[in-house]
C-alpha cells in the first residue's frame, strides 16, 4: 500500500473528518505511514464563505503533535500543509514556511485571479482553452518565482472542473506552459504530485495525466508523491491498486515519502 501524502480532515474549510478518522482508516488499510496536508490559502475569501481556507495554524500545530505521539506504535503520521500558492502573497509564505516546522509542504493553485477552478465562475467570459492556459501561465509564474514547497500538487487541477474536463485536454495542446513548469520543478529540486482525485472525478486518469508524469520522468524528474487528496475517510488512498502499473509504465520505479522536508525514496 502506498503511503498517502495528500489528505484532509476537519482543519480544513472543505472537509468535516475528524483526524482520527482518516487515521483510523489509513490504519484498516495497512498504511505504514501517511501525511495529513490540510489546507491553508491566505487571502482569499470564497463568495458566501468567507476565509475558509484559512489555517487556523496555532490549533493545527499542537494537534498534530499531540495525535503522532497518540498513533505513534500503530501508524507513522507526519505533518504537512497543502499551501495555495499565490504571487502576491510572496513574502508572507516565505515567512509562514520559515516560522513553523513541517514534515511535508504541497504547494498548489487554487485560486487564479482570484477565482477557484471549482467554481463555474471561473470559466464564464472564456473559452475553455483559454481557461486552462490562464491556469497553467499563473502557474508556471508561481512555480519560477516561489520557493515555499516541496512538491507541486495536482497539476492538472483545472481540467477536474473544466465544461468538458479533459476531453480535449492533451500535454501536446498545452506542451508550451507545462514543459516549462515542469522543467522549473526539476531544476529547483522540486518534486510532482501524482494525485488520485483524477480518478474520483470520472476523468479516468490521475491528476496529472499519465502523459505528463511520462514527461516529467522522460526530462529527468525523480520526486513523486502519491496523494488520493481525501477530505472523507471512504476516498483514503482511492484507487491506490491502480498505481503500480501505470507508475511504472511512466518511467517510475521509486516514489516519494517526505520526512522533515527531505525526501525519501520507496521502491513502487
């Protein structure tokens, strides 16, 4: 079973499980270890919600410690942080990530422009293509100009929400901005995500797409952490049995597990 690096619980705006439970299932699986990486997007306020992807970073800490050493004979439970990644917030993130100490830091876009691809409002006033590539441009900016994480989450997130979601979703289509992003990554020692939300979301690939995991191995990148991205206990390592062969089929023959922010590599 691979160790699940990308999981929410009730710390989280998007999610109502307590972190015992998601513990508890990770431990029914037979996971040996597993990160819980809840979110924190600073800035940003969905419409009729308000800051709900605000850390309440003080609480989140020193609960986390707390339920490690609870676990500790029965489950390896690192800390992380799924960070949303925004340019004008630079500072801020530098100092957040400076200021408190992490097992594992996941760095994402959510929000462009201020609107989250999981809302239909983000693609009004736009053709669908020009919707992805305004996410992939405002990404491969974030990626170039910020440092605060260590591996880069869901790629492709975009295409999870987009009107025909990957239909016509292609790394050929778009090669000009995801080339680059990824060769970023690789040049500054960071790592890919390979997340399996893209299952649950009927696309019938991870996030990224297979393609662009090929590519990311084909021009020399090494880090992959494995994440289901589950705010429930019932989406825990979803579709993890599906992984081996199409990991392998990329070009992996190692994934990655994170300790105090450096990796390690476990045979697939």
């Amino acid at each position: 079973m691979f160790s699940d690096f990308h999981t929410h619980t009730d710390f989280s705006g998007d999610s109502d499980t307590p972190v015992s439970k998601q513990l508890d299932q990770a431990i029914k699986l037979g996971m040996k270890e597993i990160c819980i990486t809840d979110h924190h997007d600073h800035d940003v306020v969905v419409p009729g919600l308000g800051p709900i992807f605000e850390l309440d970073i003080d609480s989140y800490l020193p609960f986390m410690n707390r339920i490690r050493e609870e676990y500790l004979s029965r489950i390896k439970v690192n800390i992380g942080i799924e960070l949303g990644l925004q340019l004008h917030i630079k500072e801020y993130l530098e100092d957040f990530v400076k200021n408190h100490t992490f097992d594992f830091i996941i760095g994402s876009s959510h929000f462009i422009d201020r609107k989250d691809p999981y809302y239909p409002e983000f693609f009004q006033g736009r053709t669908e293509k020009e919707a992805y590539c305004r996410y992939f441009e405002i990404t491969l900016k974030r990626v170039k100009e910020l440092d605060c994480f260590d591996v880069f989450g869901h790629l492709d997130y975009v295409v999870r929400y987009g009107p025909n979601k990957n239909e016509f979703y292609s790394l050929e289509e778009y090669r000009d901005l995801i080339d680059p992003i990824l060769k970023t990554l690789i040049e500054k020692g960071k790592g890919l995500e390979c997340n399996t939300g893209g299952y649950k979301y009927k696309l019938g690939h991870p996030n990224p797409s297979e393609e662009i995991l090929s590519r990311y191995r084909e021009l020399g990148g090494e880090i992959l952490t494995i994440g289901s991205d589950a705010h429930t206990p019932e989406h825990l390592a979803y579709d993890f049995q599906r992984l081996k062969p199409v990991l392998q089929n990329c070009g992996f023959r190692y994934y990655t597990v994170y300790h105090e922010r450096k990796p390690e590599f476990i045979p697939i």
